[in-house]
C-alpha cells in the first residue's frame, strides 16, 4: 500500500510525533537537510486557489533541495481540454516522485491516490479535509503551547465549510483532555460525521453562540474566514459575513496565555489591531506550516507509510448522494463505501447515508 496522506486519521500518535519532532530538528539546524531530497520532484497540482499551501509546499521542496513542477490554474492543462482526473494523475505520476494536490470537489484526493504510482498529499479537497493545515497547526501548537492536550480549544467561524476545522478536530480529538467550543451561527455549525467523530472519542465540545462568552474559557482559538466559495448563492454569504470579528476589546477578555490561530487567508473575521499582539501567532503559523511539509515530504520520501485500511470497503451502485462528492464529476470512480451501523460511509467524501 502506498503512502498517501488523505487523512491524518490514519497516522498513529507515533507518526505525528515523529513528524512534529523532524520538523523541530529542521528548524533548529536547516543547513542539515538542504539536499536530503535532491534529485526528487514534487509536484503541485492546484485545481483552485492557494497562498500559503501552494508556495509552503514548494518552498518546504525547494529547501530540501529537490525540485517542482506543477500548475496553479487547471486551465494551463490539459483539464482545460476536458482531460480526467484519473489520465491527469497517471501522468503526473509518471513524472514527479510526490505529488500534492487540491480540488475543490470533495474526495479528490482519495480518487487521485486511487491511479497514482507516488504518493498523493491531499492539500485540500473542497469543504472535506485539509490534512496538512492540521500538521501545521499542531506543530505550532507543540511550540506556541507546549502541549498538544488538556486544552480548551475555540473554533470560530465557518465550522460547516471549513476543511481545516474538520481536519483539526478529527486529530485533536484523540489527545487526552481536549474540550472543543464551538462558535458560529447555527447555519454555519459543525457537520454532522464530525460531532460523531468528538462523540466516538469521547471529547468534549459545546456550543456558545458569542465570542465574547467564548473568550475567558479558551486556551487557544482558531479563527477561520466564512468560505464564500462553497455557498450556493452571495445572498447566503452576505447573510454570515461579519458576524464573529475578533478585535482588541474582545482579546482584552481572554488569557493571558491564549494563542490565537487562523489558517488565512483572513477577510474581515480578525481586526488588524491585534496582529501585534503576542498572543496572535497566526504569521507564525504560517512559517511553521513551511517545516511542517518539509518533514512530511521527507519521511513520505523515505517511505514512511501512514495508509492504513479504514476497514472493509463495500461497493454500493446507487452512488454517494452527496453532489459535491468527485465519484459525480469523475464517474469511473468506484463507487466504495464502509459499512457501519445502518449507515454506509462514502470512502471518498465520509458522507453518510442510510441504509
Ligand atoms: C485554508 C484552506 O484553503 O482551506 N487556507 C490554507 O490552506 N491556509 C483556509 C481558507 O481558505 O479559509
């Protein structure tokens, strides 16, 4: 089985610390590492837009001394000649030794890894996961906190939309003593597949409806932007836009030992004001995302293996209901779901339907 990181669900507690700690090591001395990945090509295929995850990826490979190709508008390729996502990556993968890739459909990355020969990272798959934001927000964790559990975390924003809150419960979830609050219109609150995830673990959360009743409980809180994007209409944007802003008077509530994430790109939800507080590491988060990819890169590289089976994979014809799931769009796929309970499990996108 191949290497590809879809999910960090599937790297046991050991990987992620091995992880965490290469890329404490690579900041400490980069000089070390600046050609552990010579001769090696990445490859970052970018179905939609990307700041920081695009560029950390490339400089994370330029740094190890490797190489990169790739493209940040499908449009340049062959996509734009109607090529599938299937004969896309059995080329790529022909070329480059690692690929990252993001979509805006949700379960393109599994689909990918499903006809590719190297090893697929998901960089973001629509509104479904963000695995690699999650590595960078627990590295920044581990070195902004300390500690990595027996924290009060505060999800503010686009809870329903938002891949990276998605991501980061799935993994924080499993450290002892986390306690999620959750912030957000109850239009814009967590999908249903991830309660059960905190409810499974049995990990606290709560929803609270302010920040400002948020705010002296947090020990760290994740700022997100609302993903106008992934809303059907602008009116229904409009309608969330600008409700939870984090300015000085309502940081002035919190702990003196609160740290303040957002995975940015920012719009409105953080007043400039406060970017010079200490307690607001969200520049830093984006540097420590940079190491973050480096030292996945170079264990995926090295053979590092973090797949493992989720459980027996059934196929249902009826397909995924769920029409921002890629087993639509690319049809081939097929089309596979865990069984568990009276619910079958899109092995693709996790959307859940009844039996
Ligand atoms: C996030 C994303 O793409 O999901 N950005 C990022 O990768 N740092 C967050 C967002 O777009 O809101």
């Amino acid at each position: 089985m191949l290497n590809h990181i879809i999910d960090l669900e599937l790297l046991s507690f050991s990987d992620l610390q091995e992880i965490i700690q290469l890329a404490g090591k690579i900041m400490k001395n980069p000089k070390k590492y600046s050609e552990a990945c010579k001769g090696k090509i990445l490859a970052t295929l970018f179905y939609e837009p990307s700041t920081r995850t695009q560029m950390s990826f490339q400089t994370a490979m330029l740094r190890l001394g490797g190489s990169v190709i790739g493209f940040d508008d499908p449009m340049n390729s062959s996509v734009a000649k109607g090529e599938s996502l299937k004969d896309t990556i059995k080329i790529m993968s022909g070329y480059a030794d690692i690929i990252a890739m993001r979509h805006p459909l949700e379960g393109s990355a599994k689909g990918a890894s499903l006809y590719s020969s190297v090893p697929v990272i998901n960089a973001g798959d629509g509104g479904h996961l963000h695995p690699t934001q999650t590595l960078t927000d627990v590295v920044t964790l581990h070195n902004e906190k300390g500690r990595l559990n027996h924290l009060n975390i505060g999800l503010c924003g686009d809870l329903k939309n938002g891949r990276t809150v998605h991501s980061l419960i799935k993994t924080m979830s499993h450290f002892e003593g986390n306690k999620f609050i959750l912030i957000s219109t109850p239009e814009l609150g967590v999908p249903k597949y991830i309660k059960d995830i905190m409810d499974e673990q049995g990990c606290e959360y709560v929803e609270i409806p302010t920040l400002q009743e948020a705010m002296p409980l947090l020990d760290v809180l994740y700022m997100t932007r609302i993903q106008r994007e992934r809303f059907a209409s602008e009116e229904e944007y409009l309608a969330q836009k600008g409700v939870f802003v984090l300015d000085a008077q309502k940081l002035s509530l919190g702990k003196e030992s609160l740290k303040v994430l957002h995975p940015l790109p920012r719009v409105d939800e953080i007043d400039v004001e406060v970017d010079d507080d200490p307690r607001c590491v969200y520049f830093k988060q984006a540097v420590y995302g940079m190491y973050a990819r480096m030292a996945l890169i170079l264990l995926t590289l090295e053979g590092a293996k973090y797949s493992y089976a989720k459980g027996k994979v059934i196929i249902d014809e009826t397909g995924c209901p769920n029409p921002k799931c890629i087993t639509h769009t690319e049809g081939y796929m097929p089309k596979e779901f865990r069984k568990k309970g009276n619910v079958l499990i899109c092995e693709y996108c996790d959307f859940q339907k009844e039996l």
